[in-house]
C-alpha cells in the first residue's frame, strides 16, 4: 500500500460523497486506501457512504474527537508508506495523490516533510493554502496583507501547509506523536507542521494537483461565524503558550491583542463581541 488517504466526518455525507467520487474517478495507477473517521455525525453519514463505497474504511470515532485526534485515530488503522490528511470539503480535478507520491519518491534527497498544492475555490481560483508560523511579524504582516496585499500564494518552501491537503509519510506522521490531542480544531496542522519544521524538514507547496476546497464544509457557508472564531482562537491561545515562554509570549500576546482586536469587527451582538475580546485578552 502506497498511500492511505484520511478523511475526517462530521455531518457532511453529502460533501464526503462527492470527495470519494472524486477520489474514484480521478486516481489511477497507484495502490492507495480510503479511510473514513466519523466524529458522531447523526446525519445518517455511515449508512449512506458504506452503501455508496463498500471498499471505504469505515471507523468511528466514538464521540466528535475534532480533527487532529480523528486524523490520530485514522493513522493507527493506515496501511500506506505516506499519509494524504485530505477534508470532506475537497473535489480532486486530477490524480492529485499519484501526483503528490511521485514528487515526494524524486524528491528523496530532500529533507521533506509535507508537501500540499495550491488549493483552489469553487470559481477555480486559488484559495488558503497554507501560512507563516504564527509570530509577532506575521501577525503584523496578517494585518498588512489584509489591508494591501491581494494575492499572496507563489511556488515557495512554506512553514505550514493547510490541513485540507496535507500529504507526508507515516514515518515522519508518527515520528512527531502525530497531532496534539489538546488542540480540538484550528492550529493542529501549524503545530505538527512546526514539530516537523524543528526535526530538521522542510514542507512545501507543489504545483500540479489540482483539489477544490469548499472552505468550511462542516459549519455551513458562514466561514466567519462566532462559534468559529471562539474555536480558532481558543486554539491559537494554546498554540502560543505551548511554543512561546518569557519576553517572547509577552510580546507576541501584546501583539497579538491589539492586531485581533484591531480586526474584530464581526456582525456579531454585543454580547458576542464582549466574549470574543474577553477571549482575546484573556490569552
């Protein structure tokens, strides 16, 4: 087995559906897996895709784990040399998997730890993909790019790779532990990402696979809501009290206040917003 692709559920089948299609209809020529971990989903999910694709690895999860644990639980159950960490929200529009296994066997001599594409939005243009470490710079140059800069992908080495199209051994997978079983959702692939960066890897964004990524597939349209938001920020609380101490976490949580707050301006009520900054200060 070359590749085991890890697809996460929560309440998407339909979604999931039309990412196995894909799957299907686009990868050939390469021996590879499908693993389904399902979060409790109560959409009726593993009735309806055990009956669509017997050959799916089914497991479930047991409770809604979040997506670093769930991804955790897949990769005990992988059989393949290399792990594809791929989002129910995704549509593969070619052999994106043979794609990304060949690049990694001609790449050997590279010290690579994860690889991903340049992901695309559902008009086909090129969507998040990846990021800098969080740091006082970035989250300045966060702001800046918001304000001026309107595309920012190129063909680069990059520190962290989005977790819709994340593709690395298993070796290197469990060399790190795998993701941090703290962090429910949000800043699990940029922790991994970091641990790998800190053995000595590189990761990288690669031209030639082509995925559509229809962002945020398990909470609806609303990409910004404030559930999403307390979430995301509670997880990037955690991610800089783990990897900053001292000087650094005071200046990076002073930074960090005022560029948050400098942004916050959500159609949220009153009484989300006083949550929202309470969270942000509170670190």
């Amino acid at each position: 087995m070359k590749v085991s692709t890890i697809i996460v559920n929560y309440n998407t089948k339909d979604l999931l559906k039309q990412c196995l299609e894909s799957i299907l209809k686009k990868v050939i020529d390469i021996d590879y897996e499908v693993i389904v971990v399902d979060n409790a989903s109560i959409d009726g999910s593993e009735v309806f895709i055990k009956s669509l694709f017997p050959s799916v690895v089914w497991s479930n999860a047991g409770g809604n784990l979040g997506f670093g644990r769930a991804n955790n639980l897949g990769a005990k159950h992988a059989q393949g040399e290399y792990l594809f960490l791929l989002n129910s929200d995704t549509i593969l529009e070619n052999n994106a998997i043979k794609i990304f296994y060949d690049y990694m066997l001609t790449h050997k001599s590279e010290k690579i730890g994860a690889i991903g594409c340049y992901l695309l939005d559902a008009e086909g243009k090129v969507n998040l993909s990846g990021g800098v470490f969080p740091s006082p710079y970035s989250e300045i140059k966060y702001l800046y790019d918001r304000i001026f800069v309107k595309n920012k992908d190129r063909n680069l080495n990059i520190d962290y790779i989005t977790g819709a199209d994340l593709f690395i051994s298993k070796r290197i997978f469990d060399k790190t532990g795998g993701f941090d079983p703290n962090i429910f959702m949000y800043y699990e692939e940029t922790d991994i990402q970091l641990r790998i960066n800190q053995m000595g890897y590189i990761n990288r964004l690669i031209q030639g696979p082509r995925i559509v990524h229809l962002e945020g597939g398990s909470f609806g349209s609303n990409i910004l809501s404030f559930n999403r938001f307390m979430m995301s920020q509670r997880s990037f609380n955690y991610y800089i009290r783990k990897h900053y101490k001292g000087l650094d976490y005071i200046i990076f949580r002073l930074t960090m206040i005022f560029i948050r707050l400098t942004i916050l301006a959500k159609p949220w009520s009153f009484a989300e917003r006083i949550k929202a900054y309470s969270l942000v200060i509170k670190g």
